[in-house]
C-alpha cells in the first residue's frame, strides 16, 4: 500500500474520532444542562371550571395562560415539546363572587392560586409567577328556552334578482345562557353575508354563533334560498284620507290609483291592494281654498318590492261641508 492511501487512512480516522468525541462533547453538555435547574415561559390552554350553580359565564375570558415554570431542564422538556398537550383549569369555585340574585361579580388572583396551579403539574415543577396575573368574571343568571331561527340574508343576488323564499331546518332550537339574552330577543337573528352563486335554489349550512354566555344545541342549521326574477308588476289600491274633520266630505277623482313596482311573480301573488296603502293629506289643502288637487303619498309599502311609482301622483277632489 502506497504511503499517501495510508496517510489519507489515517486522516480519515483522526476525523471520525474527532466527531465522535464532538458529539459525545455535545452530548454530556446537553445532559448536563438538562439536568440544572432552569426556568422557562409555557403558554397552557385554559378551561373554566365549576362555574356557580344555575349561572353562566357572560364575559370574554382568556383561553390561554402563561407560566414561567422553574424545574430541571429534563421536567420541563416535556412542556416545551408538546404545548399543544398543555392544560390548566380554572376552578371557578375558589372565586369569592359578590352581586345579586341574577348578577355577579369576581377576581381571581393567579399569583395567590399558584399553589392550586401546581398540584396540575407533574413532575415536580415550580410555578414562579402567572400571566395574567389576575382575572376578572362576569356570571349571570342561567335560563333555558326553545326560540325560533330568524335569518336574514344582506347578500347581493345579483342584477335582477329576488330572494322569494327562505327557510331554515330546524326553525327553532333550544337556546341556554345568560337571562340578559333572554330579555333583548324573542327570537334568534343571524345574518347571512356570504352565499356562493346559485342559480334557482341553495340549501346553506348557517353556523351559529351567538356570542359569550350564550349556546345553542343546534350550532349549524340548514337554510333553504330560492331566487327569482324581478318583473315590473302593476296593482291597484285605493287611497285614503287622512286628517279630514267629520264636518267635512272629501270626494276623490279618481279614488284609486295604479301603482307600479319591480317584484319577483312569487312575491306579487302574495301580494293584495291592501298590501299598499297611499293617503292623501288633508292638512295640505285644508287653508288652501283654491287648491283643485291633492298629492297621493304612500304610508305602507310591503317587504321584497322595488322601485315603486304611482299614478297619477296628484288627485282632483270636491270639498263639501256635510
């Protein structure tokens, strides 16, 4: 064997010897390190616990916390790597609540609670200190009650265009939360803003989400659309008059008038006359004695029309003192 194969031998063994020793170098240095004390920060997802009986939580609470814990670096490795798996509970009923009957009030002070915190942990791990250092609770009355689903759809459906029929599968749920719900709703609104394009029907699926304090045992209900075309529509209504003394007859020509509006054909067969309403006003021409006409004004104009015109807009009329 020639000398420079031995001379290339023998570097490549002082290399491998020298990683290895490298290694084991690193190695005895990471042992050693694990096995000092240290501290770390840790964020730990936050459950609520042992809320008082017949009440609810009503305010927005932090869903997580964070810990500076002090231990062996081998005890806190296991946090360290697998945060998702870190949990810590709040046990409400350690909170001191002060209020009435259907209201309280409380605090906690996480930096007295430690000692609680800690018998969570395994491992022999120190709490030094939690962020938040306190949290405030908001808890009300609990009430229970089916009520019925009211969506209401602010979606664009295109030029053209009307939404002629909605419904929602289940249209009730059983709601349980706060009394205060309760008190500002008689039914559940939820708004739809974001529809993909159909052309006749859709049936979406609505999540449900009503705020802190507040649960459905239906999140996702089903709503059925259906759309159609908008048409220019006529009808004709009557007008009334209002503000007229009983000592005085007011006679119209015409008392009726031709009313114009876009609508889809579903929504016009629902429609009747007395869906309209338009009035003339007597106060208008009450200190006019030369006035021969009097402007038609609407008072009640139904839900899913557009672009209402009426005609003729003025109405001639004989005044006589009855």
């Amino acid at each position: 064997m020639s000398d420079w194969r031995k001379k290339l031998r023998i570097k490549e063994f002082n290399a491998l010897v020298f990683t290895m020793c490298l290694f084991l170098s690193a190695v005895f240095w990471l042992l050693t390190q694990l096995s000092d004390s240290q501290k770390t920060y840790t964020p730990f997802t936050v459950e609520y616990v042992n809320t008082p009986k017949d009440f609810v939580l009503t305010n927005e609470l932090p869903n997580t916390i964070n810990l500076e814990l002090e231990s062996q670096g081998f005890q806190l490795l296991k946090y360290e790597l697998s945060p998702s798996n870190n949990l810590i509970k709040i046990d409400l009923s350690k909170v001191k609540f002060r209020g009435n009957d259907l209201d309280k009030k409380g605090i906690l002070l996480n930096n007295l609670n430690i000692a609680g915190l800690e018998n969570q942990l395994k491992n022999q791990v120190e709490i030094k200190s939690v962020s938040p250092d306190t949290l405030f609770f908001n808890i009300s009355r609990f009430k229970k009650k089916k009520m019925a689903l009211k969506p209401r759809v602010t979606v664009d459906l295109g030029e053209g265009f009307d939404l002629v029929n909605i419904k929602v599968i289940p249209d009730s749920a059983v709601i349980s939360g706060s009394y205060h719900y309760f008190l500002d709703n008689k039914d559940v609104k939820f708004v739809i803003d974001s529809l993909p394009e159909f052309s006749d029907s859709l049936t979406y699926l609505a999540d449900l989400d009503l705020g802190v304090g507040v649960d459905l045992e239906e999140e996702k209900v089903n709503v059925l659309l259906r759309k159609e075309n908008v048409l220019k529509q006529n009808i004709t209504v009557p007008v009334q008059v209002i503000n007229l003394p009983s000592s005085i007859n007011l006679q119209l020509f015409p008392n009726k008038v031709s009313v114009s509006f876009y609508s889809s054909n579903t929504v016009k067969k629902r429609l009747s006359s007395s869906a309209f309403n338009f009035i003339v006003d007597y106060n208008e021409i009450k200190d006019n004695e030369t006035a021969n006409r009097i402007t038609v004004q609407p008072y009640l104009i139904p839900q899913n029309v557009q672009n209402v015109k009426v005609s003729p807009g003025k109405l001639e009329f004989i005044k006589k003192n009855d």
